[in-house]
C-alpha cells in the first residue's frame, strides 16, 4: 500500500496563496518527519526567487531547488527533514511528475553527499512528490524511492488535519564538543585543513553515533514507548545526556610530524522532535544524536566557506562558530526551524535569512537565544588545573572472603589522550 | 640537520617530557572530574563516582551494597534489561565478578558558549594513543558503591600516575610504546594487584622490573609469579582457545585418614584424543600428556611458545638423535624418556625419571610423590603396560600409607564438555587398583626451573 502524509492545515492555506499569486511553475520543499507507518508534513517551503528565474519564468531550475534544500536542511534541528518537493502548475500531469522525480533525486543526491551518519536500516527511503494543478486545483501525491534509481512513482494519500505536531515531543541536551585534529606538515593550504577536519569530524561523528543516550537520566530500552504513561495530547519534554566511549575501535597509535592542528572546542545545543504516534526510545536517540553531529558539522562547514573567500591562510587564528537560535514555526506544538548566528551579526540578520530561506515571517520576540551564548575569543590558553591527588598505599583490605571484584576495562579517549607538542625552532 | 636528526632530538627533550606530563595531569583531572561515569557493562546502571555516586536507576543509592548490582546485570538468557525476580536470585554468595566500563559524558546543563575554532601553524609533533586502562578492586559484598567508587578512582589515578612513569621511562625514538596493566593473583593476603608494563617489551626485558617486584610484595624468588603468562585470568572470561583449564578442581576430592592432598600447582589444560582435528586414537597417548605439561609451563611463564603439535615432538626426537627422519607423520607411540627429551629439547626444562618395575610397587610411592606435588608443583607423565597418562596429585596418609591418584586420561576422545569429563571419570580420582599390577611403569617428573 502507498505512503499516508498528514499534513498540516497551515500548508494547505499555504500552498493555496501561492496558487492564486504566482504566474509560471512554483516548486518548493515539503517539510516534516517520516516513521514507519506514517508521515507527517509541517511545513512547505516555495524556492526563493533568484534573479535569473523571473526573467525566464517559466523553467524550473533543479540546482536552485537542490541548493535551496541543501541550505533549509541546516536550518532543520533533529526530527525535521526535507521530505520532498511540491510544484504548483498548470502544466500537464506526465510532464511535471518526470519534473518532480528528477527534483526528489537531485535534492536526495545532494543532501546525502554532505552526511557525515550512517544510514540506519529503519531510514524511510521514501521521497514525496506534490503536484497541485492551478487550473483544475487538483493535488496528485505520489513518492519515489530515492534510494533505487530505477523506482517509479507510486500512489500516496494527502489528508491535511489540524495540530498535527501539537503534541510532539522534544529531546534535547547541550554537549560538549573538543575536537583536535593535526595538520598535515608540507604545505598547510586551505583545502588542506577542510580535509582534515572533515575526516576528524567522521571520526568524531562515529564516536556520537555509538555513544550511550539517557534519557531523562535513565538508560531506556531500544524499543520500549517514549511516551508510554505519559498523558496523551500533553507536550513531552526529555532532557538527554551522552556517555561516550572508544573502547571498540583501537585507533592505531600515531607519532607524526604535523604543520600545526585544527581544535574546535565548546558546547552546543541539541533538539530533536519526535512524532507522537508512540515513538520508541531508539527513534530519539537515533534524532538526537543525528542533530548534534549536523549542527556541529554545518557550523563548521559555514565557517570554512566563510573563510574561504578571506585571505591568508598561513597563520594561526580562531574562529568563532555561530550560535544557534531557534525560531518556532507558525503551527501548534514544540517544533521550531533554527539559524546560526555569527558573532558580527544581529538578530536582524537571521530575521533576514529565516525570510529568505524559510519564507518565515519572525519577529525580534519570537527567537530564543538563551539556548547558546555566542563565542568569544579570549587570550588565555585552555590550561587545566590538574589536581593530582597524593594518594595513599593502602592496605589492601583484609576481607574473610572475595566478595566483588570490580574490574574496569578501558580505552581512553584517543584526542583525549593526544598530546601535542611543540618545536622550537 | 635533517629530518631525521631532529626528530630524535625533539622527542627526547625535556619539553616533551613535559607536555607528555601535563597531557597525564589532565587526564587524571578528567578521570577526576563529573563528566566521569562508570558503567556497569550489560546493565543500564550507571554511576557519577564523582557527583555524589549519583547513579541511575533511581534505585541505586551510594549505600547500595555492591552485590544488589548483580540484579541489574542482563545475563545471555534474559530478555530485557530490568531487574532478574527474586525468585531468580543469584545463588553465589563467594566471589564474583562484575565489569565497569570507563565512560565520559559530553553532556552538561546549558547555556554554554558556542564552539570555536582555533587553527595553530606551528612544526610540531603529533602524537595520539589510546592507554589501555585496567583495574581492579576487591572489596566485600556487603560494602557499599560509594565505597567501590572511591577505591577505583584511587585505582585510576594510580594508574595514570604508573602509566606516565612507564610512558616517560621507555621514550625511544619515534615509536610509541603504549603502557599495558596487567593483574596478579599474589598469594593471600596480598591478592590481586596491578602493574603496568610496556606492550611490546618481552618477558625477558622485564627481569630487573619482576626482581623489584618480588622484593616489593617479599616473594620467593625462584619461582615466577609476574611473567605475562602469570596474569589472572577472571573467572567469567572464556578462553579463547577452546582448551578445558585445570578440570580437576570441581571434584571432591577422597578422605583418607590422616590423608593429605598434593596437588598440581597452578593451571594445565587438558589435552587428549581427537583434538585440533587430529586423530591420535590409539597412539597418541603419550603425545597428549607430554602436550599437557608443556600448557603447564606456558602457562606458568616459564616458556613462550606454545604446545607442540605431535609433527614438533616427533621432529624434536629427530634433532636430539632419538629417532630417525622416518619417525615424523608416522604413528608411533613414545615413553616416559621421550618426553624427558622433547621437554628438554623444546622447553629446556628437565625431568627427573621414577621407574618401577612392577604397577604395585605404584602404591608405596606415595613420599615421593607428595614431594614432587609439594616441591615441583608439576604435572607427571606415566608410562607402563600400553596405556600413557597424567598424574595430577595423590591424596596420601603417611600413617597409612593409603594412597589414591588423580588422573587425567588422555584417551578421551570426545568434546570439552567439563561435566561429561567429570562424571565419567576421564579426570578422576583412582586407586591402586588403575594400575597394571605386573607391567613396569616410566614416570615423567619435570623439574621447575629456579626463575622469576
């Protein structure tokens, strides 16, 4: 049987708005979460204008849609993905579906390269496609399965409903990040240190991935209900915590010769929201941990294409990553879209992008900011007080018989443990 | 200078040594610090040692005796991770064994300030390993978590502190060498203890380390109680290999009056027909005893190398001139003065020869060998009529003279199955009576050497 996708009224009133004020094809992105047996669309996104699209106004440009996408997934905390691509037109079925496949699969493509998880077996693969007739105003829904080249479309239900996400849950945590990656002795260019830092953060990610998640302090088991005797329609808040530990892979012990590293350290807010159809416990972590690697790898990859158009790359600097700022979206529930906000900017700047990206309109009042402070670059190094006990030999004690033995097995953290030292010369 | 030159230089300066310091200062800080968890491994407990043991679940209290643990800890064949019923309750009431994982959390309560990046040029040396950390702490049943915390954080600490002193010593050149902890089961009341070598250093490397250790915890020095070999082997771990280790000891063992027990010293494994895809049935006896004795002395780390296969005893009688080349991939059985050779050839170790000329004179050695048992600790290879076995201790009266002997019997040939071997009495307790009262018997007595 076909995929089911509720929706939310406000799409609705959405999509209709642009029907009756838009001459020529409008393509956009749809917005929510899928589960197993069910979908759910928050939002839809029109793909901002660029200058070049009003003059031929007519076509619909694939990479201005994919890049669109590309940029809105970074806005998107845990929980929330591109679904698929709706287009509002008046041209004929056929045409516009083969349109739309080939929009799904270059969004797909382009979304999954920057990645730095790996696809879980659970992953719905199931791309959505919206077609919405002006003339007839007639909605045709079908999906595509991204992931096999060779799929066709297939039938899909569209029922919108009011309060959709109004009693979604939300987990979230504030994590600490301490990266330290070193850089390649000959020639340290700038594409150099993207390199590594990308290959450190796919370490790192693999760390997060297989870390232990509490929730709300305790360790759930994979399959057990979230939300089991909670009351139902009630808004859920879980709070999360993160135990990592590298004891299965052994990194190979390294001594080598670098021209320098590249550290990120500090913490960073993590949200991610859950479905209320009975999410399990591994759906949030699977989220939550999938939130935090993104928000940490899009900041950093901000950062680099900042850079990128400065100038020398020689020397040694820091960078402050932006912060994050969540903005809700105009429907009833928890779920909120999200922005990074860089040290020189206001608030007036991410009003801006939530604009032009979103096409959200927010005000001052509506972001919250407290989630994050923004960075600031001090002068003094990051020395720790180390506090070395004086311990004393003991005795062991004389016990009549060996009660417990408490053995630990342990691989300590390898950037934990790295130690970087410096020449003189 | 080159390259090369400078390198040697910088990783022996005493700025490394610094850096390599400090790096273990913050470490033990970390260890130290709230973001510490320990887990207790196939459970969903988890302890903040350094946050008020706070634990989850919430029914763990810092004055939780360590034993309720146990309750929480998923065995293979339980569904779920909760508590076991009471009805399930563990029987062990003695020695048990329960795994923590060192964890650390990167979660803490916000608002905090956004990542930076900071981006150093700067020649430098880079170097990143992974400390393999192990400890181990024994403490009463009864006594509570908050107390078990504070003795592994003590144990930690310590062993950071042991794991740079290694590190600092064995800096050569531009290889790591990585610390390794290791545990020795000491005689009581010493117990278990810790101690850091260096991965990669042999055994025979160590013999100025192991000299101070014996010195440190007043032990004999002629026998060897902290070679690789000697570590401590937890109960709930597997051998890899597959081999059954000392079955002898779920027997009863007989009373005699005034009787005593003398038995091996330490650990064997069974070796016997059929095994390693091997078909010895009928020939191989001596072999799988000799293979015996030698996992006695790998074991005991008086060598390294591992059991001979039948093909490396018969090839070692060539080497000595015992036999000709014909003799390898052939199924001839050997003797007592065989594996005299073969220990001596392959192991270096020495052996003593008992010979009687009669199985009933068998019973009236019971002096000689308590002695062997008392002394050299080592298992024996007996030889007589057709039949080779293990003598693994006798239970003796030396007002009696009454005498029994344990036996490993080679000439089983099926699977490792402890109960099976037990219960039919292919390890087992044996009169007099075993022994082919006319036949003359060769017995096998390897000497311990004097080392640490």
């Amino acid at each position: 049987m076909g995929r089911g996708y509720i929706v939310e009224d406000t799409v609705e009133r959405y999509l209709s708005k642009l029907c009756e004020q838009q001459a020529g094809p409008v393509t956009g992105l749809l917005i929510g979460q899928s589960s197993a047996q069910r979908d759910f669309v928050v939002m839809a996104i029109r793909t901002p204008q660029s200058e070049e699209s009003t003059a031929a106004g007519n076509s619909v440009d694939k990479e201005l849609v994919s890049e669109h996408a590309r940029q809105v997934s970074r806005m998107l905390p845990g929980g929330l993905s591109v679904l698929g691509v709706f287009i509002i037109t008046d041209t004929d079925a056929k045409d516009t579906l083969t349109t739309l496949r080939q929009l799904v699969f270059a969004v797909e493509n382009l979304i999954s390269s920057e990645l730095l998880w790996n696809p879980a077996d659970d992953d719905v693969t199931d791309s959505v496609t919206l077609h919405v007739n002006t003339k007839t105003r007639k909605t045709v829904c079908r999906t595509f399965d991204v992931k096999d080249p060779k799929s066709t479309a297939r039938p899909a239900d569209w029922k919108y409903q009011s309060g959709v996400c109004s009693s979604w849950a939300t987990v979230s945590c504030c994590l600490n990040v301490n990266l330290l990656v070193p850089l390649p002795h000959n020639k340290t260019s700038a594409e150099n240190m993207d390199r590594c830092l990308k290959e450190g953060l796919k370490v790192w990610a693999n760390q997060i991935e297989s870390g232990v998640c509490l929730i709300d302090g305790k360790k759930l088991p994979e399959d057990s209900e979230l939300t089991a005797g909670q009351r139902r329609n009630v808004r859920q808040m879980y709070s999360a915590q993160l135990l990592i530990t590298p004891d299965d892979q052994r990194l190979p012990d390294v001594v080598q010769l670098c021209g320098g590293s590249v550290s990120v350290r500090g913490a960073i807010h993590s949200r991610a929201f859950l479905h209320s159809n009975k999410p399990k416990a591994k759906l949030a972590e699977k989220l939550l941990k999938r939130d935090v690697v993104s928000t940490v790898a899009s900041r950093v990859q901000m950062l680099l294409e900042e850079e990128d158009q400065s100038g020398d790359k020689q020397q040694t600097e820091q960078l402050c990553l932006p912060r994050r700022v969540f903005c809700p979206v105009k429907v009833n529930g928890p779920v909120c879209v999200c922005d990074y906000q860089f040290s020189d900017e206001g608030l007036p700047e991410v009003i801006d992008r939530l604009k032009e990206m979103l096409d959200m309109d927010a005000a001052e009042e509506d972001l919250d900011t407290r989630q994050e402070m923004t960075a600031e670059v001090t002068e003094s190094s990051v020395t720790t007080e180390p506090t070395v006990e004086t311990v004393k030999a003991s005795e062991p004690k004389k016990n009549n018989y060996i009660g417990v033995a408490m053995a630990t097995a342990v691989a300590l953290l390898a950037t934990a443990a790295s130690m970087l030292y410096l020449n003189d010369i | 200078l080159s390259t090369g030159n400078t390198v040697m230089k910088i990783l022996n300066s005493q700025l490394t040594r610094r850096v390599i310091s400090r790096t273990f200062e913050s470490l033990r800080s970390q260890v130290q610090s709230e973001s510490c968890v320990l887990a207790v491994c196939d459970s969903p407990v988890f302890i903040w040692p350094n946050k008020s043991v706070h634990a989850t679940p919430e029914e763990i209290t810092p004055n939780t005796p360590c034993e309720d643990i146990q309750q929480w800890i998923q065995t293979d064949d339980q569904e779920s991770a909760g508590k076991r019923s009471a009805k399930k309750k563990s029987k062990k009431s003695s020695s048990s064994v329960i795994n923590l994982r060192l964890m650390m959390e990167l979660t803490q309560p916000g608002p905090l300030s956004a990542p930076i990046l900071s981006k150093t040029v700067q020649r430098s040396h880079f170097l990143a390993a992974t400390l393999p950390m192990d400890c181990v702490v024994c403490i009463g049943c009864s006594d509570t978590i908050k107390y078990a915390c504070e003795r592994l954080l003590e144990a930690l600490t310590r062993q950071l502190c042991d794991m740079e002193k290694v590190t600092l010593q064995h800096m050569r050149g531009p290889t790591v060498l990585v610390p390794e902890a290791l545990h020795f089961l000491l005689p009581e009341p010493k117990g278990l203890v810790t101690v850091v070598y260096t991965e990669g250093v042999s055994d025979s490397q160590l013999e100025t380390q192991r000299k101070e250790l014996h010195q440190q915890f007043e032990l004999p020095d002629d026998r060897p109680y902290f070679r690789r070999a000697n570590a401590y082997h937890f109960p709930n771990e597997p051998y890899k290999d597959g081999y059954l280790r000392n079955p002898h000891v779920v027997l009863t063992h007989p009373t005699l009056d005034n009787g005593k027990l003398y038995l091996v010293q330490g650990i064997y494994s069974y070796h016997h027909y059929m095994q390693d895809r091997m078909d010895d049935n009928g020939w191989g006896c001596a072999y799988r005893s000799l293979q015996t004795i030698c996992s006695w002395f790998q074991q005991q780390g008086y060598v390294e190398r591992s059991v001979p296969t039948h093909k490396e005893i018969q090839q070692a009688l060539v080497d000595v001139g015992d036999k000709q080349a014909s003799f390898v991939g052939s199924r001839q059985w050997i003797g007592s003065i065989e594996v005299q050779a073969v220990l001596n050839q392959l192991l270096g170790i020495t052996s003593k020869i008992m010979f009687v000329s009669q199985g009933s004179e068998l019973a009236s050695k019971g002096r000689e060998l308590a002695n062997h048992f008392l002394t050299e600790g080592t298992p024996i290879m007996i030889g007589g009529g057709v039949l080779a076995h293990t003598i693994l201790g006798v239970t003796w009266s030396e007002t009696t003279g009454q005498i029994r002997y344990l036996i490993l019997d080679p000439h089983y040939t099926g699977a490792e199955d402890l109960q099976l071997i037990t219960d039919k009495g292919w390890c087992g307790w044996k009169g007099p009576d075993f022994w082919d009262q006319t036949a003359y018997y060769n017995l096998c007595l390897p000497q311990r050497p004097k080392v640490i």
